[in-house]
C-alpha cells in the first residue's frame, strides 16, 4: 500500500470498479454529528484529485498533477453504504468492503483484476479534542498496466457538516488544534504520506487566519519514514464561514510546496474547521491533503494584522540609525556616523506600553519601553501617536502611525520613528533615530510561481545636512514591480527635501533591482549611495513595506552634502 493514513493506516489502492448507478441523494441539513447520520445525506466536501504515472517496485514517480475537485461524496444508513463521485468515475463501500487494518478508522477495500479501490475514512474521536463535524477521507484507485507499470488515481478530502453562516461568530479570536494529511509526491522517486500537527489561529472580526506546524513523511512500501518538517499557511474567513489562503510545506529532498487552502467552518458556532490542500513543488512534484481541528480554547498567540490588538510582536525592518551632534565644537562621541542594524522588533504588552528593539548594542537604551501614560496627547492626531521617556540617560521619542491613518489604509503594515536625544557635555547634544516598518509578512513560498505585482508606495523620512547638520524632511514615491516567476524586483524611487526655512533640494531619481527571493529584498540604491530593503505584507501579499537610507551628492568627486533615511508604504494595484 502506498498511502498510509494517520497513525500507520493503509487503505488499499485498485482500479476503479464499474459505476455503481444509484440515484443521486438529496442534501440534508446537518445531523447531530458524525457519529449520528440517520438519514440520507450527502456531504459538504472540500477535495482534491491526483493522477499519477508510477514504476518500479518503489512505485517512482514519472508523472504527477494534483487538483481541487468537485467530489460528490453521500452516505444511505439504511444500505450502510457510501457512495463517491469524482470525474465521472464512482465507487460504492458497504458493509462487504470493510476492511480491518487495526486502526479505530474506518476502511474499506475492493480487489479489481488488475488493481484496487480503496476508501479510508479517519476517526474524528483520534483527530482531535471533542471532533464530531469534521473529518478526513481518502479515496484511492490503482490500475496497474503492467509488471512495472501503474495508474494512480486519489482523492483527499475533508467533510462533514459546516457551520451556518448564521452561527459564524464575528468577534472575538481562537485557536484550534488541527492535523494534516496529505501525500507529497517528488517526481522521480516514491510518494510519501505527509503525517502531522499544529495549530490554526483565526480572528473571527477581522476575518484572518494564521495555521503551522510540523509533519513525517512516510511510505509503508519503501520502508520511509521522516519527522519534523515545517509548514506554515495564513488566510481568510468569509462571512458565510468559508475559508481561503496560502499555505508552504518545507519537504525533503529539497521540496518546497506552494499550496492552496480551500474549506471552512464546521459544526455549531465554528467549533470545528476543516480545508483541502493542493498545490506544486520544485522538481515537478506536486501536493495534495487536508487538515480537520477542534477549537481548543479563545484567543490567539500571533499576529495577524497590524491593526491586531493586545498583546503581540511584530518584526521590523529599520532603516540605518544615524547619531548626529546638534551643537558646539565636536566631541568623541559626537559625529555623523550610522548603526547598520535592519532588523529588529516591536512589542505590544497586553497592558498598552510598547517597546521597540533598535538592535543598537548600548546598554543606556535597549529595551526602553513606553508606557500608555507617556502619550503625549497634544501631538497625537488620526495620523499618529507620539510618546516621549524621559530617563536619567537621554529623552526618548516613539511615533507610530496608525494602519487606518487618514492618508492611506493599512491593514497588514504599519510603521513608525524612533529616536533618542541626549546631553554629551554642558555644550553637546547627540541625537539618534530610525525609521522602522512593522507587520505581518507574507509567508515566503506560498504564492504561485507565476505572475505578477505591482506597487505604488509612498515614501517619507528624514535627513541632516553634513555640512551644518541641519534637519532634513523627505517625501517621495516610489513604484515596485514584482515577478514572481523569475523572482525578480525592479523598482525606482523618486523624492524631494526640505530644509526647517522649506528651502527645496532637488534629489537624484534612484532605481534598484533584486533577484532571488519575490517576498523581500535588500539591495543598492542606485544613483545615490545607500541601500534599500523591503518585504510584501498580508496573507497574498497585498501591501509593501520597507526602509532605505542613503547619502546624496556628487558622486563622480565622492562629495555628499547630505544623509537621509525613511519608510515605504503602498498597496497592491
């Protein structure tokens, strides 16, 4: 057998039978439970089909593509049969079919004269807490050609009773205990059933969901088995329960899978959720599953927008700090210099105070955190929310701009400044600052191969005149286009500053391109010196964000006349 189920499981694998013609059953509404179907029903279903080209004694892999699929699946208790339907080929098991592999599943298994047909039905008591709508089943037909040779077909699907749109909350968060299974299938060697666990983490009001875990991969006839690879996935909930996103399953070999996710709520007020799986990996191998879980408790562990409330924390891109003397005769510690940090955090406690990590490596500052009662109400506006420290050591200034500022409405991304003010001597103050972008990235790997995006972004920040250090303002545009099929990045960015007197500098138009990776970036500004890094937010990578700094001049005589750093923001055409 080829495929085993969760926990060890096989169903048999056959040709597929004659069509059993039966009459098609009417959809009922849901029974109590699983366990309790009395009458006729067919099944809300969410499944995918695979067709496959296998040789060898290990079943290798020639030709593989994996698909989402309309399968009829229905149950008659008073025959005790089920009947499925997929592609113009159906099956009926009963009573006769059953087959015991010593597993609480339920299985069943017809021998052909040149194959199998096979179906399992996973026990929804072992797949999660309290599961009673939702389950999993697979249904699978082997034809063999010849000695060496076979045709194989499968379904995977999850099914069961889904949750009324009428009974799908809107408020409120939870987090439910789900496992997968699903077959990966590398061309050139043998498919695996992927076996695993983890979590699904929905907010119910702002419609999102955030799933990981880890799975094995297994083959009971190539004596296979693996554990602990990762996926991860995130999307959406619709307002009549369904469910959709992306999802990545880092297989071995080298295999990483681009999937999608199609399913929904099941059972009464969304105690349940259940979705297929289907997508392509490197290599020409493709993918193919489904995951059921139970609600495990209210609330969730991660963030999911930037606009999430509670305690959380987010990653960040910084763009390159700059301390600067603001006044009287240079000291030691006072000059034009930069901290090359990108990468660091912003930590939302439960009880409001917010603490951003720079990555600056002096004890004086890390770590200090602003409390809701150093908002400074006065300079706060529907744009943004100013908060100042004060400690023994130096000022400190936090600006956060809101996701749903009046300019431009955000959702998975936001961003904001960072600074630090402090006296070096009587006659010296040093001040250092960052800009920052913060949120929920989008989850690398998990869109298409194909394609494309394009970005209009705005940009702001700030800089400094090396000659006198006077303050700088910046603002600009800048227009990002992403491939997704070579992974390649080209964009430009245009800006102008402005003195504190508003006398304008003209700046030179940049450009900078990237190749490798189609979900961030870091690489040169061209036309400037500096650099620029950015990465897409949201579960399909709606929005962009990202931080750059740079210095400007004469660059044929290596002369600069000032330093600037900032933010991009922008939306997906």
């Amino acid at each position: 057998m080829l495929l085993a189920a969760c926990g060890g499981g096989g169903g048999g694998m056959s040709s597929t039978p004659s069509p059993v013609t039966k009459p098609t059953p009417t959809p009922t509404p849901a029974a109590a439970s699983l366990g309790n179907v009395t009458t006729q029903t067919s099944f809300k279903n969410y499944a995918t089909a695979t067709d496959q080209e296998l040789t060898g004694p290990d079943n290798t892999v020639v030709n593989t593509s994996s698909t989402g699929t309309s399968l009829s699946f229905s149950y008659d208790p008073e025959t005790k049969t089920y009947t499925l339907t997929d592609n113009g080929e159906t099956s009926s098991f009963g009573v006769a079919e059953l087959y015991d592999n010593g597993t609480s599943d339920t299985h069943y298994h017809i021998s052909t004269s040149d194959g199998f047909d096979a179906l399992t039905l996973f026990d929804p008591k072992r797949l999660g807490l309290g599961m009673k709508y939702a389950t999993i089943g697979l249904w699978q037909r082997r034809q063999e050609i010849d000695s060496d040779n076979a045709n194989f077909t499968f379904d995977v699907f999850a099914y069961g009773f889904p949750t009324a749109a009428s009974g799908v909350p809107l408020a409120g968060s939870a987090t439910y205990d789900i496992d997968l299974f699903g077959v990966a299938s590398p061309v050139g060697t043998f498919p695996r059933s992927i076996i695993g666990d983890g979590t699904f983490s929905l907010d119910f009001g702002q419609g999102l969901f955030a799933m990981s875990g880890e799975a094995g991969e297994y083959n009971n006839d190539a004596d296979y088995s693996t554990c602990c690879s990762e996926w991860w996935g995130a999307g959406y909930l619709a307002s009549n329960g369904g469910i959709s996103g992306y999802f990545t399953y880092s297989g071995r070999e080298n295999n990483r899978y681009q999937v999608s996710v199609t399913g929904s709520l099941f059972g009464p007020s969304g105690s349940e959720v259940g979705a297929s799986l289907v997508g392509t990996g490197t290599f020409g191998s493709s993918f193919t599953g489904a995951f059921v879980g139970s609600r495990a408790h209210d609330g969730i562990d991660v963030a999911l927008s930037a606009r999430d409330t509670g305690a959380r924390t987010y990653g960040t891109l910084i763009g390159t700090s700059t301390t600067t003397q603001h006044a009287g005769s240079p000291s030691s510690e006072a000059a034009g210099y930069y901290f090359t940090s990108t990468f660091g955090s912003l930590d939302f406690a439960a009880d409001g105070s917010i603490t951003p990590d720079m990555r600056i490596m002096n004890s004086r500052f890390v770590n200090v955190t602003f409390a809701p009662s150093d908002l400074l109400a006065s300079q706060s506006d529907d744009l943004s929310d100013v908060y100042e420290v004060h400690n023994a050591d130096a000022n400190y200034r936090l600006q956060l701009f809101k996701p749903e500022n009046p300019e431009i409405q955000l959702t998975y991304s936001s961003f904001g400044y960072w600074s630090e003010d402090r006296a070096i001597d009587d006659n010296n103050r040093q001040k250092q600052s960052s800009w920052f972008i913060y949120g929920v990235r989008t989850i690398g790997d998990t869109l298409p191969r194909s394609g494309t995006a394009h970005y209009d972004a705005t940009v702001i920040g700030s800089g400094e005149r090396l000659a006198d250090r006077e303050p700088l303002t910046l603002a600009g545009t800048t227009s990002i286009d992403v491939d997704f099929a070579t992974t390649d990045i080209d964009g430009s960015l245009t800006a102008q500053a402005w003195t504190s007197s508003n006398q304008l500098i003209d700046l030179p138009d940049m450009d900078f391109h990237a190749t490798g990776n189609a979900y961030n970036f870091d690489t040169y500004l061209n036309g400037v010196i500096g650099s620029i890094r950015g990465a897409l937010y949201g579960p399909s990578g709606e929005e962009i964000g990202g931080t750059f700094e740079f210095v400007a001049g004469n660059l044929s005589t290596a002369t600069f006349d000032a330093s600037y750093s900032g933010v991009f923001y922008g939306k997906k055409d």
